[in-house]
C-alpha cells in the first residue's frame, strides 16, 4: 500500500502576496514592453524621445522586479532585476 502525503494548506498571507506578485509584474510589465517596442519607431524620427521611452521602460521593469521581491519581504538588490531590464536589453540593439 502506498501512502500519499496530504498537501499542507497554504497562509492566507501567502496566497495574498502571490496574488498581488501577479498583479504587479502584470501592471508593469505591459508598460515596461509596451515603451520598449515603441521607442524602436520613435527613435527612427526623434532619436531623444526614442531613448527617452526606452530608458524609461526599463526603469519601470527595475521597479515591477523590485516591488515584487519587496511583497515577498526580500532584499530588492538581486540578480532578478536583470529580468526586469529584460525588454529594454532586447530593444537596445535596435535603439542604439
């Protein structure tokens, strides 16, 4: 006979912060793309808005990173925030 383990219920605390992680890297990483891919057609006629938007769009994916390690009460400094960057480092070959 084999025995199965029964799952432990999960915190409420837990849930929540998963919940709002979700939210945030939703809320910020469709901003963060978003200006990303539209600084590429910015930048083929106005060469500072252009850089203006990308350099903005990575700072908002710094942000969206670091608030989620921030809801999991980590250090915000990590080498996640180079997922955050993500979209402004794929971008950057076609701005510069």
């Amino acid at each position: 006979m084999i025995r199965r383990r029964q799952p432990r219920p999960m915190k409420i605390e837990t849930v929540q912060r998963w919940v709002a992680s979700v939210i945030l890297i939703h809320v910020g990483s469709v901003p963060a793309v978003s200006l990303a891919v539209y600084s590429i057609g910015v930048a083929e006629d106005e060469r500072g808005r252009g850089i203006g938007l990308w350099l903005m769009s990575g700072v908002i994916g710094l942000l969206t990173i670091a608030g989620v390690r921030l809801i999991f009460q980590r250090t915000p400094v990590s080498p996640w925030l180079l997922v955050g960057i993500l979209p402004t480092a794929v971008t950057g070959f076609y701005i510069l």
